[in-house]
C-alpha cells in the first residue's frame, strides 16, 4: 500500500470520531500495510456495515466486536438542559438569596418549561425554590409541586367583636388546646377520630399504594404538622366594607390556620418522585425536577394522587374550623381558603400549562387568598390582580430570612419571649427555628407585590400554637 489508511478515509465511510475509529487504523496499517486502498477501504467499508459478517474473521474479529458492543451499549439516558432559557419575572429580587435564583435559573432550561416567576419570598429548597412559580407543557414534576401537597391557609372570620376575645382571651386559648393536634406523625386514635367524605374518595383505590394510606389519611384528619404550620386567633380589621365577601368595616376575632397533607401527602410525593427520578433522568443540578409525562400512567396517577391529597388537606382544615366555631359558639362571616404546593391545569399565552405553585398563592384576577407573616407579624387577605407575567401568583408569606440551623444558633429564648411580648402574643409550642426574627419583614415583601394583590384586610395574631416536640413539616 503506497500511503496508510488515515482517519479522514474512514470517516468518509462513515466512521465516527470514538474508539472504533482507533482500532479500525491500527488493523488498516497493519494487517492491510500491504494492500492498496482502493482494495482495503471497501473492505473496511464492509465491516462497519455489517459487522456480525466479520466475527469469525481472524483479523477483523477485534474490530467487528468492539462495534457490535458499541451498538448494544444503553444509551446515554440524560434528558440535556436548554442552555439559552426564556427569562423570568423576579418580584423583590434585592431581598431573595442567590441559592433561590439559582434554583429557577435551572428549572428555566428543563425542556419542557413554558414561562416561570419567583416570588418576594423565595427562598432555597429542593428541586423549584419556595417561591417558584414554573409552567410547563404537558408534564408534572413532583418536587416542583413539593412534599407538602396542598399545603394551604385557611380563614375564618367570626361574628364576635375584638372586644369579646380579650375579654375571654383564656377561654379562646383553652379551646384552642382542646381542638388542634400538631407534629409529624400525630393523629387520632379510635373514637376520637374524625370525619369527612373525602375518606370515601373513589380515588383512594387509584392503586394499592394510594389505597394502603386510608388509615394513616385519616388518623391524621383534622391535625397539623409540624414546622411552620399553625392555628391561631387573632384580630381581622376591615378598614372598608367588602361587598364581596358581605363583611363590613370593623374589627373581628378570626382563625386563621396554615397546614397540609400531613403524612399521606408526604408518602404520595416520596413515592412519586422516585418513580420520576427513575424515569427522567436529568442531569445532577436539575436531579430533583424529574417530570412526568401527563399522558403517562405515572403521570395520570401522581395527577389524581395529588389532588386527592389537596382535597384531603383541605378536609383536614375544614374540621378543624367546623370544631372551633362550635366550641367557641361562633358564626361564620366569611371563610377564605388558597392552597400552595400544588400544580394547576391554566390557561397561558393561549395554551394549556400546568402551573406548579411550591409556595406560591394563586392570584388571578379576583381570586382571593391569604398571606401570613409571622407569629408576631401581620397577614394579609388580598385579592388577585391576575398579573400575567406572575403567573397569576403571589407569595404564600413573609419568606424566611434564616435557615433554622441558623435561628436555632442566632436567637436565645430571652429574645423570642421578649419579641412575643412586645406583640402581645400568647405562643404554644414551636421552637426558635420559628422566632419571628427567622423571617423576611412582611411589610417589605408586600411593597414588592403591590402589582399582584390589593389588600381586603389585616390580620393580626394573638394565641398561637404550633408543633412543641420539634417536628418539621410531614
């Protein structure tokens, strides 16, 4: 052979830049050293299209071999990222973390990702940040929807004036004791169990999975977790009438309580991220976004799993505000329910998304929701503005500003009694990693969504209990 085989001769066959390429040039130049081109190329021709030809061949096995494994391999499995993603609204950017920012910028370049926004107290999570809001086409990611499904506030404004409550003030905390149960794993046992129609769900036999976590659904019916999810009386003042919700101007005793799905919707969320972790690989940065496709049988059973665990967290509030008002002797003036850590099927630009929610309140136009601060710090019942290019969100609080780890080691007890005292705050339970001083100011991140919300009211806490025995939210 005048000239050797070079790689160009074999990539013109269809040859590829790898390994192969390698060992076809050392048995060209060696075996075939002798040979002239035109004779040797077709040859080699021959083995890359049909290599199973060559494997009883002495000289060409190692070759015929290597490409036959190479056909055979799994194929690389990860899902790639978009590179140049679609900017987002970022509402109050100068008071959200970079971790937080981090984290959307990430779940903007999943491919299947419409629009996104983060809201004014976002702050670092799993998967889509606390304060993401993230549309996408067509498919369901578990962690961007978060553990707590259906995680919500929940209002009650009583027919009892402000004056009755600090008159009574004893008897509101006694009751409130008497009907509130809080911390992961927590329930009712027996008689005092309670009741609702959500337990007779037909959705409870989607599969044996779901239908294996009736009893712990509803032993828990009625409880709150642990973490930031509480139930407290405090002061609602209406400096308007509301011809909306019937309320006039003036000041109210109302409840107001914050939790979720307790441990059947932290069980659905486990168990259907892994199975989108199987699924979908992504590359590790975006590991927790593992999505769904909705037309799917996984899809279509985490999709039905999570509403009936929004369904069910609302039950769970629904009784505890059905036992409170009867132990108080109360009547209901108004009652105002949202729910975050969810995912919606909306209307965007024309098109269906799902919209995932993981803390975040729905604020469409005229929709109403609730906005707490802290134990110490005003809430607020506002009114959708229905703001497109957040979604139709807002933010589901004040957002924290301290890591737990970080509450826990910066606040001494002195300082959180001396905080509740100022306020005039009755607490029971919860642990300094809750201390007012862990979250953003409230009156700063609502400066930062005058454009999502209009203010209906101003709730101001006065008994508050949560979880005592240092649980997180289940």
């Amino acid at each position: 052979m005048e000239k050797p085989i070079t790689g160009t001769d074999l990539l013109a066959l269809g040859y590829t830049e790898s390994t192969i390429l390698g060992i076809a040039l050392k048995i060209a130049n060696s075996a075939y050293s002798a040979q002239a081109k035109d004779v040797v190329l077709p040859l080699f021709k021959k083995v890359k299209d049909y290599p199973e030809n060559f494997l009883d061949d002495e000289v060409l096995e190692p070759l015929a071999t290597a490409m036959i494994e190479e056909a055979n391999a799994p194929k690389d499995e990860i899902i790639p990222l978009i590179e140049n993603a679609q900017p987002y609204s970022i509402f109050g950017e100068s008071h959200i973390e970079p971790g937080a920012k981090a984290q959307m910028d990430i779940a903007m370049k999943l491919p299947v990702t419409v629009a996104g926004a983060l809201m004014p107290d976002a702050h670092q999570g799993y998967g889509l940040p606390i304060g993401g809001v993230l549309a996408t086409k067509n498919a369901i990611i578990p962690y961007g929807v978060g553990v707590d499904i259906g995680c919500r506030m929940a209002l009650s404004v009583y027919d009892i004036p402000e004056h009755h409550f600090y008159e009574n003030e004893a008897k509101y905390k006694r009751e409130l004791i008497a009907h509130t149960k809080f911390g992961a794993g927590h329930g009712y046992h027996g008689q005092h169990k309670a009741d609702h129609g959500v337990l007779d769900s037909p959705d409870f036999n989607l599969n044996r999975f779901v239908k294996n976590l009736h009893d712990k659904a509803w032993s828990q019916l009625g409880t709150s977790g642990g973490g930031n999810h509480f139930v407290e009386f405090g002061i609602i003042e209406f400096e308007q009438a509301d011809e909306v919700l019937g309320i006039q101007k003036g000041r109210y005793l109302a409840l107001l309580t914050h939790s979720g799905s307790r441990g059947f919707g932290a069980t659905i969320a486990g168990h259907y991220t892994r199975l989108a972790k199987d699924l979908c690989k992504l590359p590790k940065e975006a590991a927790n976004l593992a999505y769904l496709d909705l037309n799917s049988q996984e899809g279509q059973e985490y999709w039905i799993a999570m509403n009936l665990a929004g369904d069910y967290a609302s039950a769970c509030h629904q009784v505890i505000h059905d036992k409170m008002a009867k132990a108080i002797g109360a009547q209901v003036l108004a009652k105002v329910e949202n729910h975050h850590n969810f995912a919606w099927k909306e209307i965007l630009n024309g098109e269906e998304v799902i919209v995932h929610r993981k803390g975040a309140t729905p604020a469409g136009k005229g929709v109403m929701g609730i906005i707490p601060g802290s134990m110490t710090a005003p809430g607020f019942l506002v009114r959708g503005r229905g703001e497109a290019s957040a979604i139709n969100s807002a933010s589901h609080g004040a957002g924290r500003q301290m890591s737990r780890t970080q509450a826990i080691k910066s606040i001494t007890k002195a300082d959180m009694r001396q905080v509740l005292k100022d306020h005039g705050v009755s607490l029971i339970g919860a642990g300094r990693d809750e201390a007012p001083m862990a979250y953003k100011d409230i009156d700063m991140v609502m400066a930062a969504q005058t454009g999502l919300v209009d203010v209906v009211a101003k709730f101001t806490p006065k008994i508050v209990r949560m979880a005592d025995d240092g649980s997180r939210e289940d």
